[in-house]
C-alpha cells in the first residue's frame, strides 16, 4: 500500500476545509442560545465555502508547478484536474449563495438551528468529492453524503406537511436510486474485475459485453433520478414544492451538477455506441415532458421544477453528441444553469416570505413596481433560462446545440434532438414569459408589499446576475476551463485535434492537460 | 475615428439607457436625458453618409475583434442599404421621445430605458456582419419592444405582447438552427457572413439542405415582415402598443425582416432565392392585396394603418424577390419611405388617441375646422403613403413595379398587374380614412373645440414630413449608396434566376417531347418539381 504524501492532501483540500468549517459549526451549534438567529454560524459556514474555492485555487497554483498533482491520488480513488477544479469552483460557489439566501430566509421562517448550515457543508463535501472521485465505490459514498444531506434539508420546514412529505419522497425514492447505481458498480465490477474509472475504461476497450452495457444502463438510471431527467423525473415537483426555497435552489443545481460530472466520468469510460439510444431517449423526453409539464403550472416552484426537468434534457444533448465539445458544453452548461436558476430561487426564497405563503405565479402580479430589484434581477434569470442572447442560459443552449450539430457519429438523430431541442426553448418562453407579464404588465394582487431584501439577499441576487450576465457575454475563461475539463475527462486523450479550431481556446489554457 | 464610428452609433443609446437607470425618478429630468442621447445619437449616425463613400459597393466602417474564442466576433460594417437603415432608426427614435413626452405619465424611466435599449438593439441588427452577433441584436430587440408593448399599451395589451414575443421568438430558433448548421459546416469555424457565402456558394452542401436552410432564415424574417400569412400578431401589436412603440415597430422592426430577406436570404443563398421566388412573390400579392382589402373595411384607425403596413411590406417583398436590380433598389427605398410615412401615420394617430381615448372613425369627422395644422400634416403622410409623385413613395413604389415587370421570375407580369391594383386599393383605403376623419359634419359637440396641435408635437412631425419631400424628389442622392451595395447582392443571383429559366425552357421542351414519347421518361416527369431543384441547385 502506497504511504499517504503531502501531496494527497492538497488533493482534497476543498473537501477537507469544508468538513472543518462543517464540524466547527456543528460544535459552536449548542454553545449559543436556543432560539436565537443563527446567522453567525451561516456567517462561518460562508467563510468555509469560500475556503474551499480558495483551496482549490491552491490546487490550481500547485498544478502548475507539479503537474504530477494530476496524478490519482489517495490509492488512486482521487484526481485533480481541470475536470475536478472546474466543479470544486462551481459548487461552493453555489453553497455560498445558498448559503446567504439562508441567512434571511431562516430567520423569516423562524427555523433555529445550526446544523442546517453544517448540513449544507457536509452535502456541498459530498458533490464536490463526486467530481474529483475516480472510483466507483468512492463516487458512491460521496454520492450518498450529498444525498443524505439533501434529504435532511428538504424537510428542514418540520411543522409544514408539505416539507416532510418532500423529504420522505426524496428519501425513499433517493434510495431506491442509489440502489440501482450501487447494482450498477457491482456488474461493471463483475465485468472488468475493478471499480477504478481509469481502469475500467482501458479494461473495456470498443467492445464492452452485454454485462457492461447492462451496468451503464443501471448506473444511468441511479444518476438519471439524481439529475432529474426524464422518465426518472416524477418526484421533482412535490418534492421542489415542498422542500425549503433555498435547499431547493442548491438541489436543483448543485447536486445535479455532481451527478453530471459523475456520469460524464462513467459513460465516458464505454464507448458511447452502447449508451447512445438511451440518452437520445431520455434527453428527447425530458425536455417534452419538463416544458409541457411547467406550462399548466401556477405555483412558481413546481414551474421551476419542470424547467430543472427540461434543463437536464438540453444537457443530455451535450452527452447525446458524446465528442469534446459536447462534454464541455455540458459542463459549460452546469454552470449557467446553476447561475440563472439559483437566482430564481433567491428570488423565490425572498417573496415567499414566513411559511412560504407567496409561491403561485399571480402573487407576483406588479412585482415591477413593488420591488424593481427583485423583479429585474428575476426577468433577467427568466430571460436566460428562456436563452435570449447575451445570458448564461443563451450561450449554454448555444454550445449544446453546436456540439449536436458537429460532424458525429450519428448525425441524422443528432438533427433531429436539436430540432426537438429549439421548438422546445421556444415552447419554454411562454412560461418564463408569464412570469415577467404578471411582473410588470398586471396589477398587485398580494394586499402587503413585500418586505425590503436584507444586505445578504440583495448580495445574493446581484452576484447571481452577474454571473448570468457574465456567462452570457464574456464567458472566455469559464469556456477555457470547460475545454480543459473535457480535455482531461476524453478517454482517448486524443480528441483535442478533432476539434474545429474554432472552438479552441484562445487564453492560455490555465490548467494543462496532466495526462 | 473610421472604426469606432460604428461602435458608437450603436452603443451610445445603451450607455445612456445606463444613465437613466441610474437617474432618480425626476420625470422631467429624463425626458430630457432622453431625448438629448437621442439626438446625439442621431448627430452621430449622421458622420454616416457624411464619411461614406458613395459609389463603392462592399462594407465601409468595418470593425472586427474577437469576440468569444476565435470563432465569435464583433464584426460590424455597413453598406449603403444598411446605413441609411440605421439613419432612418436614429431618426425615429427621437422622434418617438417627443411623442411619449406626455402620453407616457407612468413609469417614466422604464419606458425610455427601454426605447433606448430597442434603439441599441435595432442599430445592431442592421451592422452586425458576424451571424452570432446578429442573432443576438436580433434577439434582444424582442425583449424590449413586448416590454413597450405590455407595460404601456392599451387594454388587450398582455395578450398583444405576447403574442408578439411568441411568434418572432419561434420563427427565430429556426435561423438560429439554420446559423448553428452553417458554421458548424465552415472550414473557416466562424461566423462570419462572407464565411457562410462561401460555404453555401462552394458547392459542397446538398441543394435539400440548402433548401432546408433557406426556409429556416426565411421563416424568422417572414414573421417579421409580416408576409401572409404570418402576420395575425402585427395588428394586435399594433392596436395595443403605445404611440412610439408603434412608430418604432412599424418604422423599424419590420424593416429588419424585409432587410434580412435581401441580406441573407438572397445575398447567401442566391440559387435558392431563384427557386422559391414564384411562391414568395405569391404571399407578397396576396399580402398587398389583403392587406389593403382588410384596411378598407377597419372601423379603427390605428388597425387600417396597421394593416396598410402588411399591404405595404408585401411592396417591399415584391421588390427584392423580383431579384432585379432596379426591384430591389425600389424594395430598399421603400423600406425608408414606409418608415417615415407610416411612422408619422401612427404618430398622428396617436395625437389624437391623446385627445380622443379612441381610435374609431365613428368617434370623428369634420376635424379640419377645428385643428387646421394637423390636417394639413395628416394630409402630407396620406399622400406619401399613397404614393403621390414628388413625394417619396411614389419613388420606391415605382421602381419595385417597373422591378417586377422586367424581372425573370415566372408569372412576373401578373404580379406587376396585381400589385400596381395595390397601389389603387392603397389610394382609397388612404384617402377615405382621411375622408372620414377631416371632412364632413362634426358629429361630436366636443370635436369642435378639440386642442389644436402644440408647438412639441409639430416639432416632431416635421422632420418627417420635410423628408418625405425631400426624399420624392432627391431619391438619386440616395440611390447613389444604395444601387452599389444592392446590385452586389442581386448580381449572383441574377445569374441564377437566368439558369433556372432556360432549364424551365429546356424543361418545357422535353416535357412536350415527353407525353409523345410515353412511357419511358414517366418517372422523371412525375416529379417536376424535385427534378428542378436538384438540377438548378448543382449550378
């Protein structure tokens, strides 16, 4: 067995200032007060999810000194790469916003407690390890700290039926998920004799058998639920409905974006002939049924819910056209979608005020003239979830359909995704849409305005608007790093020059390929 | 200053749209922020023609810098049908600030930060030479205008913006996919328009997939137009939206679909346009021929305007898709002529929905007695709507006519014939409107004593109804600019309309020697239409 080097903890720094962060609050928890704000434990949980994104700019730092950093580490269960660094910046990031929309919204709803923060801590530990994991039992652990976590937090509104409905969904059906995925890592094990993704890649070679095929299926399935994708998807809305406005900013994104990063990192180890048809499938329903779904919505969450449902289905686009571009622009993809839609939870999350009474889309009738910064800030995450230019959601749509319609191996189906893919953006304006008419274009309907955002909300929804501003218009280094992710992750290694130059990074590349 | 003047022009309403938001609420203080950026922005479009060189064909002004990556640029660049597109918008908005300068009471500040926003994204529409960069002005030009129309319009205004935002947000995702094919398909991996004539002019895609992108660009900018019959959402939004937001789309957004037609429909796919010209010209006749049909029977002012721009843009269409020069040169002149006649059509309706609170002729009658100077306006937009020669629709209407009866395309006489009836129709809906406002016995007790037009309202009609003159009767100034750039698009496909009339010649000579053959050659005659697709496609 390999002895344990320095080198190993710089591998898992972010999770390791996470968990700290995480244990501290949960020790402080009892020696304040019952029954007093907590907000100085959200305030340290803050300060550890921006550790975690300054410990992973260590990592990147310490990339380019000692490329070796890249090497699998911690019995090679763990790999930095540009892969990893790009979703250990990305899901603190979301935890951080979450985390101060929390700040205001405990206090509005009147919930005390401590470990709800060091519960986001420990989820936010599981997805980022999820990302850097390259071994199946590890990925599945970490799959289940995030997961538990989540389910502990869904039903954090205790005395609200509705909460504790959500949360025992999702438990139940969570499990039954992971079930499968676990059933998943043990074929593939039974297939190629180990559970290390690099590995399992070289063991399987271009012709996997029946059993490795049968695993993939499996394993799609166990992520398919997490990510919400069709037709694994009828839990999103009850759930999302129930759940806490900010958990459900941070579930709907933060966790759907490990799971991507997982099964980017599982169907790339196969060849992608085996699971073609099935990701063609579900993409093709999952952005029918999630865009038609959230057209008879009227409660702004579940609205939401189905979008999350479509959004999955574009990005299994990206997957369906399984080349380079593809996987960056899936991984672009994460990122504005986290962007856009943890904005619209912020703004869910505040409206909604104490016990969540405002969530149907009338009570945001005159929203414009009530609260111009909630209702701009929110038009301009509709906006980019609808795709108009110069958004995140524009350019994320953008690079998702480019690598569709690149020369693939299955051209004529790809045509066809893409085509369902646009009249289905085009059929999700109308609901976006709404939102923004009865915003601006109706009378109040609600009798009490809502109340003034606190500094924390206020600095919550600007940075995610200028998030999905920035994605939207200069998003150079973010596409830079995708690229360089989708570099790492390509199992041939090779699939750089298939690339049209176009596409081709034009900074300096900040993390070179380690391999 | 060559290469900035473009950046300029466009982005200096969008830094003042910026100063606005950032004003306190004073609504006095931002009308006059409002309407000095305007002008400014007017003044500076003006070093347009200024600085141009007339006579040279090819884009002037150019700037390029990448973007995002290397294939996304900021490529602007305008030629002469362009710029004087871009005159024509910075020409309207101001205007447009004079006429909200009290009918918009309500929410001051967001209305012109949003006329501003429009005016950033309609002035890069028409400059953008980077498909990406154009989609995305065309896409942000949405946003604001359903904004204009859903947040200050009239009663069934919701429904209007709506409505308007979804069929120009569905049409355009087919360009989109169109744009995203094409340069997924350059060798160069870019953008760029002169990339993407390449592609499509090389010969390495399919006529079929040409074909497909074609409709896919022609889908988006048919709903813009509107051509029949995709124009149901333009007398909605037109009924509905705010006065300036009228002048504005009508002035404006349709002219964006018209000069998309000629700039990428025509001037990318040349083979194509050829081919689908028969059944384009169709729509545009019936489009003329409804449009002014439906107008002669409206009860309501703005709605007969609204649908004498359906039956005016069918001109326009009828202009380019004659695919001569002369036709085109007429479409493009049009373009502006519409522009300014039908703006001022709207802004004069709107002075008087300003008095009034409607719009229905039943409401007036006999208003020349009590507002002299506004009939007299009202006068001089109807005739140049008309088209009365010395004024300047006659100029556009009668080179798009003469266009279409020298044109190649088939059945070319009988759309001259039916769309010269156009400009018959267009005289009676026109001057029977005016008939049925200004003349006759006042109905209406409190039509006697209505307020004459104030010294701001004519200050905002005259530019336009001095350029309606001057335009009648200077066109060669304009001509000048525009003739260059328009006979570099249609060059190309003039030789492709010449190579499908002599394979319909060829055509129908075998087709004769065919039924007297028999049997042999059934397969192929079965199927005219695909069989002169492919064969005029390969050229």
């Amino acid at each position: 067995m390999n002895p344990i080097h320095t080198i190993d903890y710089i591998r898992i720094l972010p999770e390791l200032m996470l968990t700290a962060f995480g244990i501290v609050v949960m020790m402080a928890d009892p020696l304040l007060k019952p029954g007093a704000s907590r907000k100085s434990l959200g305030l340290l949980s803050l300060a550890g999810t921006l550790a975690a994104i300054a410990a992973t700019f260590c990592q990147i730092a310490w990339l380019h000194r000692d490329p070796s950093l890249a090497d699998p580490g911690w019995f090679g269960m763990v790999r930095v790469d540009s892969f990893s660094i790009f979703f250990h910046l990305l899901i603190p990031a979301i935890s951080a916003i979450c985390i101060l929309m929390s700040l205001e919204y405990l206090d509005a709803q009147n919930i005390r407690s401590g470990e709800y923060y060091a519960l986001i801590l420990f989820g936010t530990v599981g997805m980022v390890l999820m990302s850097s994991a390259v071994e199946l039992v590890l990925i599945f652990i970490a799959l289940e700290i995030s997961s538990i976590s989540t389910y502990i937090l869904a039903g954090y509104r205790r005395r609200n039926a509705g909460s504790t409905e959500s949360a025992i969904k999702y438990f139940l059906l969570g499990s039954f998920a992971t079930a499968f995925f676990l059933y998943g890592v043990a074929m593939i094990f039974g297939a190629t004799g180990s559970t290390s993704v690099l590995k399992i890649a070289a063991a399987l070679g271009d012709n996997p058998g029946l059993l490795a095929i049968a695993a993939t299926a499996l394993m799609i399935i166990g992520l398919g639920f997490k990510v919400a994708a069709a037709p694994f998807h009828v839990w999103t809305p009850d759930v999302y409905e129930g759940a806490p406005a900010p958990i459900v900013a941070l579930m709907s994104t933060g966790p759907k974006a490990a799971a991507f990063a997982v099964l980017l990192r599982v169907l790339f180890a196969t060849t992608s002939a085996h699971w073609f048809p099935l990701i063609w499938v579900c993409a093709a329903l999952s952005m029918t049924l999630g865009n038609f779904g959230a057209l008879m919505q009227n409660n702004v969450k579940r609205m939401l819910a189905y979008s999350s449902i479509a959004h999955a289905g574009y990005l299994l686009v990206a997957f369906a056209a399984s080349n380079d571009i593809g996987i960056s622009a899936a991984i672009f993809y994460t990122a504005a979608y986290a962007a856009m839609n943890v904005g619209a939870f912020a703004v869910v999350s505040h409206f909604a005020a104490g016990g969540e009474r405002y969530v149907l889309i009338d009570d945001y009738s005159g929203l414009g003239r009530r609260s111009p910064l909630l209702a701009f800030t929110l038009t301009i995450f509709m906006l980019s979830l609808i795709g108009i230019p110069a958004t995140a959601g524009f350019l994320g749509k953008y690079y998702v359909f480019t690598a569709a319609l690149s020369p693939s191996a299955h051209p004529t189906a790809l045509v066809w995704l893409t085509v369902i893919g646009l009249v289905n953006s085009a059929v999700a304006s109308f609901y976006y849409l709404r939102l923004i008419v009865v915003m601006y274009m109706r009378e109040p309907v609600v009798a009490e305005a809502p109340a003034p955002a606190t500094a924390f909300m206020r600095l919550a929804l600007v940075l995610a608007a200028i998030a999905t501003i920035y994605l939207g218009v200069i998003p150079g280094k973010v596409q830079d790093l995708s690229m360089a992710g989708a570099r790492d992750l390509s199992p041939t290694g090779t699939a750089v020059s298939a690339l049209p130059p176009g596409m081709q990074t034009t900074m300096p590349v900040a993390i070179t390929q380690a391999k | 200053m060559n290469d900035s003047i473009l950046t300029l022009v466009t982005f200096v309403p969008a830094v003042g749209a910026l100063a606005l938001m950032l004003m306190p609420r004073n609504d006095r203080a931002l009308r006059w922020t409002a309407l000095i950026i305007s002008i400014a922005t007017f003044g500076l479009s003006l070093l347009l023609p200024i600085y141009y060189e007339h006579g040279r064909s090819g884009f002037q002004f150019e700037v390029n810098h990448n973007w995002i990556g290397q294939a996304i640029h900021y490529h602007m660049g305008a030629d002469g049908i362009s710029m004087w597109l871009v005159l024509l918008t910075t020409l309207l908005v101001p205007v447009s600030v004079l006429v909200s300068w009290k009918s918009i009471h309500d929410r001051v500040k967001e209305f012109f930060v949003l006329l501003l926003l429009l005016e950033m994204a309609m002035i890069g529409v028409f400059l953008s030479l980077d498909m990406f960069l154009f989609y995305v002005f065309w896409e942000a030009t949405l946003i604001p205008m359903a904004l204009l129309i859903g947040m200050y319009g009239h009663e069934r205004r919701v429904y209007a913006a709506v409505k308007f935002f979804l069929y120009t947000m569905v049409a355009s995702v087919f360009m989109l996919a169109a744009v995203i094919w094409l340069y997924t398909h350059n060798p160069q991996h870019n953008f760029e328009y002169d990339a993407f004539r390449k592609v499509i002019g090389s010969g390495a895609v399919s006529p079929t997939t040409l074909q497909w992108l074609f409709l896919g660009f022609f889908i988006a900018f048919a709903v813009k137009v509107p051509l029949f019959p995709l124009h149901t959402w333009l007398p909605d939004a037109h009924v509905e939206a705010p006065t300036a937001g009228s002048v504005l789309l009508a002035g404006v957004l349709l002219k964006m679909g018209t000069y998309g037609l000629l700039r990428f429909n025509v001037g990318l796919f040349p083979d194509q346009a050829a081919y689908n010209s028969t059944w384009i010209n169709v729509l545009a006749v019936i489009g003329i021929i409804y449009g002014a049909l439906v107008a002669l029977v409206q009860p309501n002012l703005k709605k007969l305007i609204a649908y004498s721009s359906v039956s005016h843009l069918g001109f326009v269409v009828l202009g380019i898709f004659s695919l001569t020069t002369i036709g085109t040169d007429g479409a493009v002149y049009q373009m502006l002529n519409h522009g300014i006649s039908t703006g001022a059509l709207f802004m004069l309706a709107g002075m008087l929905y300003e008095r009034k609170h409607t719009y229905e002729f039943k409401e007036f009658g006999g208003l020349a007695t009590p507002m002299p100077v506004y009939a007299t306006f009202f006068l001089l937009a109807v005739l140049s709507s008309v088209g009365l020669p010395l004024l300047n629709g006659f100029v556009g209407e009668f080179l798009v006519l003469s266009g279409t009866f020298q044109s190649a395309v088939p059945h070319h006489i009988l759309f001259t014939v039916l769309g010269t009836s156009g400009v018959i129709w267009g005289a009676c809906y026109l001057l029977w409107m005016y008939q049925k406002v200004f003349y006759g016995q006042i109905h209406h007790n409190e039509n006697k004593t209505l307020p004459e037009i104030d010294g701001r309202e004519r200050i905002s009609l005259v530019p336009l109804v001095v350029m309606s003159i001057i335009m009648g009767v200077a066109s060669p100034y304009w001509m000048r600019s525009i003739e260059p750039a328009v006979t570099s698009t249609i060059e190309r496909v003039a030789e492709a309309v010449k190579a499908q009339a002599q394979k319909r010649v060829i055509y129908r000579i075998s087709e004769s020697a065919q039924t007297h053959i028999s049997a042999i050659n059934k397969p192929n005659a079965a199927s005219p239409v695909q069989n002169d697709s492919t064969t005029g496609g390969q050229k």
